[in-house]
C-alpha cells in the first residue's frame, strides 16, 4: 500500500536526511505526476498545452473555498508526514479513524447535522478496533 511505501521512504531512505528534505522530495514527485497527468488530459481534451498553465487558466474556478481545502489538505499532508517519520503506518490509520469523531462533532455544532446510523456503526467499529489494538496497555491501568 501507499502507506508503507512512503513509512519506507521516511525510515529508511530518508533516514538520514531532516524531514524537511524528505517533503521535498516526495512532494517534488507528486507535484511533476499531478503536472504529467494534467497535461495528458488538456492533450486529450484538444486544448494546447502552455495555454493551460497560464495562471489565469490553470487556476480558474478557484474561490475561497478552494484554496481552504489546499491550505487543509497541505498543513494535513505535513501532519501526516510527520506521522510517518516518527511513528509507524498503524498510527496513522488510527489518527484517520479517530478524524471521524471530530467531522461528526464539527458537522453537528457547524451545520445541526446529525450522523446517520452508518456512520454511528463506524465510529463503533472504529472505537472498538482502537481498544483492541491497545487492549495490553487498557489492562495495565486496569
């Protein structure tokens, strides 16, 4: 999975070099695959290729709400990085999960928006695999 791939790429190739190197890197990668991919599509869609990297068009469509999801997903990206480099890929799967208590929070109090019985069935799931996994260090102080 992509997780342990990139768990790989912080703890044992990029051992050696500041988190902030590592960033860059694979950062720099992602970046030139998404422009690669962009590219093809403008090309299959017959639309010249410079025409849509000029800021005004690669761009359109952009409003406040957008670029909160890029600062969102950015300052979430390096959390998740930091996460990788520091723990293991399990941590970080459990921190996703536990992202669901905080969305149905947030959805409720923001919007009056109440969680239907699929997501509450989740949250059981996910609340029971949590305690599963710590189930000896739950014993310790039990």
């Amino acid at each position: 999975s992509a997780g342990v791939y990139n768990e790989w790429l912080y703890k044992f190739v990029g051992k050696d070099e500041s988190f902030d190197m590592c960033n860059i890197r694979l950062y720099s990668i992602g970046v030139l695959f998404n422009l690669g991919a962009h590219l093809l599509h403008e090309r299959s869609a017959g639309r010249p290729l410079l025409d849509s990297l000029r800021p005004g068009n690669f761009f359109a469509g952009y409003n406040r709400y957008v670029w909160g999801l890029v600062l969102t997903y950015s300052l979430m990206g390096l959390v998740l990085a930091g996460v990788m480099k520091w723990f293991d890929n399990i941590v970080k799967l459990f921190i996703s999960g536990s992202s669901m208590y905080v969305s149905a929070v947030l959805s409720w109090v923001i919007f009056g928006y109440a969680p239907t019985f699929h997501f509450v069935a989740a949250l059981v799931l996910m609340t029971m695999a949590m305690l599963m996994h710590n189930w000896e260090k739950i014993a310790l102080f039990g």
